[in-house]
C-alpha cells in the first residue's frame, strides 16, 4: 500500500474497531473526546510542537493511552539520542510491551550508528531475539567486551543455511580476520546451505575456502543440482569426509526424482559410508515417501521387507489412504493396523477401521464395528460426526463453559497492559494492540488464559478469544471457540443469497473461522486479507459478478465488504459443484481448477467420505473437514440442528 492507502485503511479500521467496543452513554462521550486529543497531541508531536502535546498530556490524565504520547514524542527525538529521556522511558515503562519494543528501537539507532559502548548498556539478552539486534551486540562485544563470549555467538549465527542480514557482515568480518573460521565451520555452513538450496550463499561461503575444499564444494553443488552423478560409485568413494556429506545429500535429492535408483545408490554406498542410525531413519522414511508418491508399491514393500524395524506413521497413513482410493480395503486393514497404538485409537481411525471392518466381514463383526464407532462419536469432530451418522445417533458435542467467574473477567479488564490494548484496538492501532495484548498474556496461567479468552469475547475481539482457549487447552467452552461474529452482517447476506443454494450462516460462519479466526484485519503471506481471506484479484471479478461495491484492496478489510464478497464466491463454487458444500470448500481452497481435475481422476467411483479422506493436499483435506464440522457446530450455536452432510451429498460417488 501506498502512503495515502495506509492512511485510509487505518481510518477505515479505526471505525471498525470503535464499533467492536461498544461504550455507553457519558463514558461514550469520554472516549470519543479522549480519543481526538490523543489524535490532537499525536498530531503537535509530528509537526514538532512541544506545548500542545503537555498541555492535552495534562487534559488525558488516566487515558490508559497516556504512555504512548512519551512514545511518540520519544521516537520523534530518537535520532539525537537523548540519553536521560531515554533513560527515564525504559524505566517509566519497565517490564511493558511498549518499554521492550522502545529498547528495540534505541538499539537499532546505537548499532546503525556503531555507538557500541552505549549499546552494551541498553542491550539485554533475555528480551531480544532479532538476529540484526544479536550481530550488533557480537560487534559491541567484540570491540568493547568479551571477545570470547562475542566469538561463541558469532559461531552461532555463522551456522545457517540462510543468508544473515547485513547487520552481521562487521561481526562476521572481524571473527574471520582472527582466525573465527575454520574449515570445518566453513564447510558446515556450506553443507546446510546447500541442503536449504540456497546455492548462491553455498557458492560465496565456498569462496572463503581453501582450494581443496573449494573443489569439493563445488562437487556437492553439482550434485545438487544433478544426483544421478552417484551412479559413479567409484568416483563418490573417499578417505575424505566431506565426501560422505556429498553422498547423504545426493541420495535426497535422487529419491525426489527417483526413489528406486536413490535406492540402488544407498545400499552401495551404505556399505562404504559409516552413517549414523539417525541418518539412516531419515533417508528410510524420505525413500518410502517417495517411492509411496512416485506410485512405486513394489519398491516400497521391498524397502519395508529389508527394514524390519522401520516405522513412520506418516507412511502408514499415506498407504492407508492409498489403499482408500484403490477400494482395496483389505490394505486399508493392513496399513491401519501398522500403527502406533495411539493412532489407532484417534477418531479418525476408529472410523476408518470401523469402515473396512463392514466393506470386508459384512455382518461377521458387525458388533466390533459398531463399538469402533461407537468410540469415535464420542468425539466432538468431523469423524465424530461421520459416526455418529452411522449409527444413526446424536452428535455429540460436549459443551462446557470455561470456569471463569464475572469477577476474574472485571479484574483482568482493570490491568493496564489490557487497558492500552483495548483502547489501541479502539484507534486502529492493531500492531501495537495485539504486541500489548501478546505481552500481557505471555506466561499467563491455564485459569488467566481462559480469563482472557472471556475478555476479549466481551470485547469482540474474536481471533484472541479463540487463540486463548487454544493457549489454555480448554477445548469445550464452545461459545469462545466458536463464536457467533459480526452475527448481523452474516445473516444479512445469507438471506441475500436466497434459498436456491447449500450457503447458510452456519457454512459462511465455518468458513470465516477456519481462514481467519475471525481476524477482520488478517493478512496471508499470498496476500489474501480479511475475515474470509479473499484475495484482491478473486475480490475485483467476484465484486463484479455480484454487483458488491469494491474499489480497493483495503475494502477486503471491512466485515461488511469481506463477508459479502467471500459468500458470493463460495456460493458460486456451490454453483460450480451441484450445491455440494464440501466440493465447493475444497475449491475455496485449493481452487476450483484442482477440484474439478481430482474428480475427473477418481472417475465417478469413491464413496465420498473415501474422496474426502483421499484428497491430494495435507491442507485442503484437514480444511474440508473442518468446515463441515464446524458448519454443525455452528448450527448448534445458533440452537439449530444440521446433518454433517445431506442426503445428496453423502449419496454422491465422485
């Protein structure tokens, strides 16, 4: 976003938020009044008046919002460096998320400025993790302190595979002029970046070595890029150990082309190479996947046959549902019962030997499997609810509000970190509400966390509500897992959508809540934005279709804008797919093109809790499920009563 955008985002979220903490009355008044002196005073410090901003200091005594004037006024002098204001900040706002984050910004100013005696004192390990921050104290240590501490943490950032910021090359520069690298460390880094595929940083840390380990270097990026060189056994076999590190690395990457002759190489070189167990397991378990998604059986039951011992649940699974989309349930049988013990007894599998128990002994053990699904509908979740179905029995969905009293509640809100948080909602300063939100309940106890999960419900602060249940572990307070956001605005459009579609309120409430935990402000790193995380391309052509207004990206963060548009293109999904919802969230997320190709695959013949259990992506599958289950929930919610599926839907073969 531009300048000007950013300007009018914020404006338009300042109104959003104002909206989702609802005050009353006199103390309405107050608050607006509060909230355009600190604009006011914000505003004098920007053009550098000094007397405008004391004087609305003297008129917002006790706004919880009072610190971050200092702040303001703080950062508009940081430049100079003026110690004593500095000096009474950080002790002012000790053990506060506005205190840590000011620290962070006086130390980038020292270390841009090499100040690295005044850095040492401003510096304190426990409270800073960026790596910029941690090269300049190496720096400041090495200059100024304890050389041989400053070199341990050099080591220690030197030992990536990823590029450091510019931050660490005076550090880096100086350790290497003492004779910091060894050809060890070199090499080290060398090997992990090369694993990480940054060649380019494995090429420069390879101009640092000496010619001999150059030219191995070199031999391990050619490897890299073409593995099939260790079909030259005799060219890959060394008294040097940098040739092991070469070999390991090369059979990854073969297997990735070809499990089978990755294979091959590794019982040649195994018998030359001293590899750890370790090594070992994890070459194992990267052929068998390999050889699972190349569609090689044969290889893979001859690896399993040579390695008794081996055991990767992920292999397991994937086979199971491999064998699933075969329809050879006696496999199915196989794979889930070379599980671990704790697998087994997950609702998923519960269901799933359930299922091939009735597909292989039709009537023989029946009473087995009724007792397997009987397990699994004990559970509050997608595969819960499939066996609940089954056996034609309610869901169960065990609902236990979190034991938190009215009082707790009054007491957390009355904390200031709480306070500044709620207020820096209020202005739409979201950055610095969710830091002071985050630093309060950092360490919070199981009871503070829910305490907090209660608050921020009452705030309608819903993605922090949900994460501090999640935080807690208290999985049965439905009310603050799931709630009912933005309730108006979503009962709106569905009723919008009229009643020729599946879209109802309780899929468009799932949908939001599994993109954003209903984060109206999220932001995806692909870009998408929003409650129903909708990028700006599918927003423009959707907008257009259903005659929504949208001018801008930043219109994506608006509930209204948001949730319209997301439903209009989920409902036009539900056209796509003959109204079939878990069709048509399978699309929302992978998109519509993949949807339709993995239909054409299976061909019609996948019963279709077989297709859903079979579906290609990690995320797509784990994402259809949980709408589907959290479109019951959410009819539960809202005192209604909803299937997992319809009639239609589950009567398909797909």
């Amino acid at each position: 976003m531009s300048i000007d955008a950013k300007g009018v985002a914020l404006l338009l979220s300042l109104v959003l938020a104002v909206a989702a903490v609802p005050v009353a009355g006199e103390d309405a008044e107050k608050a607006v009044a509060q909230r355009e002196k600190l604009r006011e005073a914000r505003a004098a410090i920007a053009r550098g008046d000094q007397s405008e901003p004391a004087r609305l200091k003297r008129e917002l005594r006790g706004y919880p919002l009072l610190p971050y004037l200092d702040y303001w006024a703080l950062s508009k002098k940081l430049p100079q460096l003026p110690y004593g204001e500095i000096d009474q900040f950080l002790t002012d706002y000790r053990d506060t998320a506005i205190g840590d984050w000011m620290r962070v910004r006086v130390l980038r100013e020292l270390g841009s400025r090499e100040r690295f005696r005044a850095y040492l004192e401003y510096y304190r390990p426990d409270k800073i993790t960026r790596t910029s921050l941690r090269c300049y104290y190496a720096d400041a240590l090495s200059r100024h302190g304890d050389k041989r501490a400053a070199y341990e943490l050099v080591e220690e950032l030197w030992t990536v595979g990823v590029s450091q910021p510019e931050e660490c090359d005076p550090a880096f520069n100086r350790w290497i002029g003492d004779g910091g690298l060894t050809p060890e460390l070199a090499w080290r880094r060398h090997r992990l970046a090369v694993e990480r595929g940054n060649l380019d940083l494995a090429s420069y840390i390879a101009g640092k070595m000496g010619d001999g380990q150059a030219r191995l270097a070199q031999l391990m990026r050619s490897v890299h890029r073409e593995p099939t060189q260790l079909a030259d056994y005799t060219r890959f076999i060394s008294d040097e150990p940098e040739y092991r590190d070469i070999v390991l690395h090369g059979l990854h990457r073969l297997a990735r082309e070809d499990a089978a002759a990755s294979d091959r190489a590794w019982r040649r070189y195994e018998a030359s190479y001293l590899f750890s167990d370790e090594e070992r397991d994890v070459l194992l378990r990267r052929l068998a996947l390999q050889f699972a998604r190349q569609d090689d059986m044969e290889g893979l039951r001859q690896l399993l046959a040579r390695s008794e011992d081996f055991s990767d649940p992920r292999i397991f699974e994937w086979l199971a549902r491999q064998s699933l989309r075969e329809l050879d349930w006696a496999q199915v049988e196989f794979w889930i019962d070379r599980l671990p013990e704790s697998e087994q007894q997950s609702d998923r599998w519960l269901y799933w030997k359930a299922r091939t128990i009735e597909e292989l002994y039709s009537k023989g053990r029946a009473d087995e499997a009724v007792a397997l699904y009987r397990k699994a509908a004990a559970e509050r979740s997608y595969y819960g609810f499939l066996a609940a179905d089954t056996l034609g029995e309610n869901y169960s969905f065990v609902d236990r509000p979190a034991p938190i009293t009215p009082r707790q509640v009054e007491q957390l809100a009355a904390h200031p970190a709480m306070q500044r948080a709620r207020e820096l909602q209020a202005i739409g300063e979201f950055y610095h509400a969710r830091r002071e939100w985050d630093y309060a309940t950092e360490g919070m106890s199981h009871e503070e966390l829910l305490t907090a999960g209660k608050l921020a419900s009452s705030w309608g602060w819903y993605h922090k509500s949900i994460r501090s249940v999640l935080a807690a572990d208290y999985l049965d307070d439905l009310e603050l897992r799931f709630p009912l956001a933005f309730p108006n605005i979503v009962a709106d459009v569905s009723r919008r959508m009229g009643d020729n579609t599946a879209l109802n309120p309780y899929l468009i409430y799932a949908v939001a809540r599994q993109e954003s935990h209903f984060s109206h402000d999220a932001k995806s790193r692909a870009g998408a934005l929003g409650l129903m995380q909708l990028l700006p391309s599918t927003a423009r052509a959707t907008a257009r279709r259903a005659g929504v207004s949208y001018r801008r990206s930043w219109d994506l963060l608006s509930p209204d804008t948001n949730i319209a548009l997301g439903s209009h293109y989920l409902n036009s999904l539900l056209d796509r797919f003959d109204n079939n919802r878990f069709l048509a969230a399978a699309a929302y997320n992978a998109g519509p093109t993949r949807v339709a190709r993995w239909l054409e695959e299976t061909g019609n013949r996948l019963p279709y809790d077989v297709w859903i259990e079979t579906i290609p992506f990690n995320e797509t599958r784990n994402y259809v499920q949980n709408v589907l289950a959290y479109t019951v929930i959410y009819a539960y919610r809202s005192g209604e009563k909803a299937s997992l599926l319809s009639e239609r839907e589950a009567s398909r073969r797909l």
